[in-house]
C-alpha cells in the first residue's frame, strides 16, 4: 500500500494510517515519507510494515553513514540528522509521559557528546555465508535473521581494526563452526580494549595465532576465550589467554575498573555528562547518608560520595559488588561501602533501615521497578520525606512507575531526557521524586 509517515513514536517506528485508518508502523522511516509498503505482522488494532520503495522522500530525510543500514537492526535513526532526531526523542519522551497521564516539569533533552563512535561496549555473532565467515547483526525485520557486516560506526575506527583481524583469524582456522559472539570493551578515556570470544567448545583452535593478531593493535588490554556452558542459563566460563583480567575506565576525577561481568553504561563518550546530571539532580549536601540502590560497579555511587557523610550500595551480582570494592580502593574513597543483596527481598531492603537516609538512588533495569518494591519505597518515604532520583534507559517503563509512586502521594518534580544511544530510538532519563 500506499503510506505517508506522519511522526515518529516510541521503538523507532514512524506512524502512518491505511485508508480505513489503521495505524501501520514502519521502521527506518522518516516523518514526511510517501512511502510504498508491505505488512509484514498484523495485529487486531494496527499493522507493521517494510519500506519496499522510497516514493517521495521526507526534506528530513538524510543519507546513512553506515552501508548496512537498510538492514541491520542495530540503528534506527541513521535516515535522519542528529538534530532532527533529538526533536523527535524528546517529543515522543513526553508523549510517553502524557499516555501515563504524569504532569510535571520536563526539562530538555541533553545531546550525546558524539554521534557516532560512542559505544564502550557492543556484541556480533559470527556467521558463515558461502563458506566465508563473517560478523553478523541481526535483521531489523526478525531478530532470528542475522544480516552479515564488515563495520559499524557505532563503535571506535580500533574497535572496526579489531573486528576485521578476528574475522581474518577465523577464516584461516580449519574449526570454525562453533564460534558463536565477538564481544569487545572499551575504556573511552584510557582507550583500553577488552576482546571475548564466545564458543560453543571448550577448545579455541589457534589462539596464539589469534594473539598475536590482535596485540598488535594498540590499547589491546585483556583477551578472552569464553566457552558457553549453558545458552538458557546464560552460564560461561571464562578463559584469560592474554593480558590483565580487567580494563579502566574514567568518569571525571575517577577511575573504574571494568571486568568481563560488570556493567558499564553504554555510550562511553557521554557518561560524564549522564553523571553530572545525577549528581545536579541529586543536591548532596555535606553530612547526607546516600542509598544506591542497583549499585552496579559503585559507579553512580562513588561518584556522589565527594560531599556524602556515607555512601551504601546494594547490588545482587556478586561480581559487580567485587569490581565496585576494587574502585573503592582505586579511587582511595573511604565513605562508601558496597555489598551483596537482593533489592526485591522485602526483608532485605528493610534490614537497611532506609529512614536513616537523606538520599536513595535508583537505576533499575529495563524492566524497571515491581509494584512490591515501589510500594515499600512508598512507604519509608511516608516515614522520611527523602528525596529519590529514578535513572531509566526506558521511558515506557518509567513512567508506567511514576504512575504507581503517585498512588502513594509521590510526584515527579522534575525530568531530564538524556541521549545516550544516538542513531537508535533508545533514551535514558533521570528524574527526581519527592
């Protein structure tokens, strides 16, 4: 059928309309398309759809940096300019706010520092087409479909070098069907790199072959054979074949360690501006007791701990409470403690006496907070009026949990959309309940 694309909404897609005013959704478009389209999935109240031809472009349409574009499901945005891409995140940031019927103060979107180049952290699968190996993402269409690719501009120009000497590497070997993930990990500011292989086998065929290849690349830090134990589980049992178990990372005055494990926010070139807007939204006064709640590596942490009487983070991977003990003494940091504990445990969270507190921070997964605990957060709250800053990397369920903490007399005061994820759909947000 014939379409134009009216606006962009949430998850990438552009909104059109058939004839019998059905909404059909279509990603890669731009606002302003005519557009000739397919259905590709139908739903009882709207449609998905592929672009089959371009009729008349959008004047807001540009041409993509990357040649794997049209494919590739790693990019959304990549069809429009930056600028024109932060206009439309923050108007559909708030259209995701007003859906949820939450009215407060929505301040303006902050730019990431690079458009592209930015990633710290980014995953391909290895695939075999014509008995070439190649590195692969998956198809923007069906996520059970990888689209094989020789670059990605999301990542650093060495990051691109190291992909193409692994690929190299593994069209050389004899045993190549049990190769399964190329991970790589970069220290943006010490430009320190962390490559993994993920197989399915317990043995990695010529590994110092491998070595050799990418030492040579400089920033080269840690090399990792991981051999996938159970895929369901997520189960993997790592092999340091090459360099320190660790790379460094910083973010202002700090310095943090990152371990295969750990979490570190994605766009590296943008994470101190995300942090300082946690700790202008944060107000740590001299003598306040802060709570990190979903603490991570201490990050967040140990970056308000500068005027904090105390700093306390609570996080259920053991690994990432071992790399945050590890910034602690890095960092000489003496007012923050980090430890093992199951945030979702009602018990748990009580044992913490929360009234104590001045400050609670929370950066959840996607998934964001359960009803339980946004309720007894609710409830330490009606004892100690504290003020609580909500990080989010999804606004749907972000404000899906501003709703609820309502309910329990809790506003929003404030919101900040940030750009952490340029050329993707993707949005982070820190906002301050009181």
């Amino acid at each position: 059928m014939k379409l134009e694309i009216e606006k962009l909404i949430y998850e990438g897609f552009g909104l059109g309309h058939d004839e019998n005013g059905r909404a059909i959704f279509v990603k890669k478009s731009v606002p302003g398309d005519t557009l000739d389209v397919e259905i590709v999935k139908e739903k009882k109240n709207y449609a998905e759809a592929k672009i089959t031809k371009i009729i008349r472009a959008s004047e807001l349409r540009v041409n993509p940096k990357c040649p794997h574009f049209a494919l590739c499901g790693g990019c959304d945005f990549q069809g429009i300019a930056y600028a024109d891409q932060l206009k439309f995140k923050e108007n559909y940031f708030k259209e995701t706010l007003d859906r949820q019927k939450v009215e407060t103060q929505i301040l303006p979107i902050l730019p990431s520092k690079s458009e592209y180049f930015y990633r710290s952290t980014i995953a391909f699968k290895f695939i075999e087409t014509d008995g070439k190996i190649s590195l692969a993402m998956y198809d923007y269409l069906d996520y059970r479909h990888l689209i094989p690719i020789e670059t990605c501009f999301l990542q650093s120009e060495t990051a691109i070098n190291i992909m193409r000497e692994v690929v190299a590497w593994a069209n050389e070997i004899t045993e190549s069907s049990n190769l399964e993930t190329l991970r790589l990990r970069e220290g943006k500011r010490t430009g320190e790199y962390m490559v993994e292989i993920f197989t399915s086998a317990a043995q990695l065929e010529a590994k110092d072959e491998l070595k050799s290849r990418l030492i040579e690349i400089t920033g080269i830090k840690s090399i990792y054979h991981c051999v996938v134990v159970d895929k369901k589980k997520g189960d993997v049992k790592r092999n340091l074949i090459f360099g320190s178990g660790a790379i460094t990372e910083k973010i202002g005055k700090y310095t943090f360690t990152v371990s295969p494990q750990s979490f570190f926010q994605t766009n590296g070139t943008n994470v101190e501006v995300l942090y300082d807007l946690i700790k202008k939204f944060a107000d740590v006064k001299i003598g306040d007791r802060v709570l990190d709640l979903f603490c991570g590596t201490g990050t967040i942490g140990i970056y308000l701990s500068t005027l904090a009487k105390e700093v306390i983070g609570i996080e259920v991977n053991q690994q990432a409470i071992n790399d945050a003990k590890a910034n602690i003494r890095i960092n000489k940091v003496l007012n923050a403690h980090f430890t093992q504990a199951n945030i979702y445990d009602h018990q748990q969270l009580n044992n913490l006496a929360i009234e104590q507190f001045d400050l609670i921070v929370v950066d959840p997964p996607r998934a964001g907070l359960t009803h339980e605990l946004i309720q007894q957060l609710s409830d330490f709250m009606d004892v100690k009026d504290f003020r609580l800053i909500y990080i989010s990397c999804d606004p749907a369920t972000f404000a899906r949990d501003i709703k609820e903490f309502e309910k329990y007399g809790h506003q929003l005061k404030k919101v900040q959309p940030v750009d952490m994820f340029p050329q993707t759909y993707h949005l982070e947000c820190v906002g301050l309940i009181q």
